[in-house]
C-alpha cells in the first residue's frame, strides 16, 4: 500500500511500496490530476512532453513514474524510509508567481446560518478575512 499527498490531497493506491513511485496512469491522474496523453504528461492546459532519451525511466509496463515525472518537471518529492508515503511538492517557480499574482486560491466557509460562501463570490469587491486558531 503507498500514500500520496498532492495539494492537500491524500491518495491511497494498492501498489507496491520502494524507491520509486511506479503506479498506473489511472492513478497518476487521481493523485496528481497529471494524466498521460500522446502529447506527453498534461495538466488542464500544460503539457509535458517525455523527451524520448527518458521514456524507459519515466514510462513502462503501462507504469509511469511519477517520482521521475516530479523530477522531470522540476518539482520536490519526498519519500518515507519504508517507501510507502510518498510527498509530491510544487515547484518554487510555481510557487513563486501564485504569490506574486496576488491572487488568493479559492475556498469556501460556512457563515453563522451555515451557508458556504466561496472567496470568488466576493471577487472585485474588498473582503476582510480573520482568522483565528487556538495553538
């Protein structure tokens, strides 16, 4: 068994555990929302394509791995001694211009009556968000 956590995402697969993260492309896509295509590794509108001197690295058996696909695309990874749990990162670039857009992710909270408002029905207009935690 082997747990992946991508953008606060936990993914649990019935796969071996190792050095390396060696799952189908079904899986890929449900942990990573990356899905293997004739063009190469995509995500929404981005595509990687798998330079031809890596494919036995990156592709195999109908595997992919996503450990190689991370370094590839230039992003951290970090395993588990056991190999078992597995953390996917993004890339500091990626980070970087998130920051830099100044746009917040969207999310949605509950108000006192408990209906969920979403940050984006407030887009254009000034919000005021505070927060507050016990630790």
């Amino acid at each position: 068994m082997v747990t992946i956590l991508n953008e606060n995402k936990v993914t649990v697969l019935q796969g071996a555990a190792g050095s390396a993260l060696w799952v189908s492309p079904d899986e890929m896509t449900a942990a990573t929302g990356w899905a293997l295509k004739t063009e190469g590794l995509c995500k929404d509108e981005v595509c990687v394509p798998v330079p031809a001197n890596k494919s036995e690295r990156l592709i195999a058996d109908g595997r992919v791995n996503v450990s190689e696909v991370w370094k590839l695309m230039g992003k951290p990874d970090a395993v588990s001694n056991d190999g078992d749990v597995w953390s996917l990162g993004e890339a500091a670039k990626d980070r970087n211009e998130a920051m830099l857009s100044l746009e917040a992710p969207d999310f949605s909270l509950p108000d006192f009556n408990g209906k969920l408002h979403s940050l984006t029905d407030f887009r254009r207009k000034r919000v005021l968000l505070i927060t507050w935690a016990s630790w």
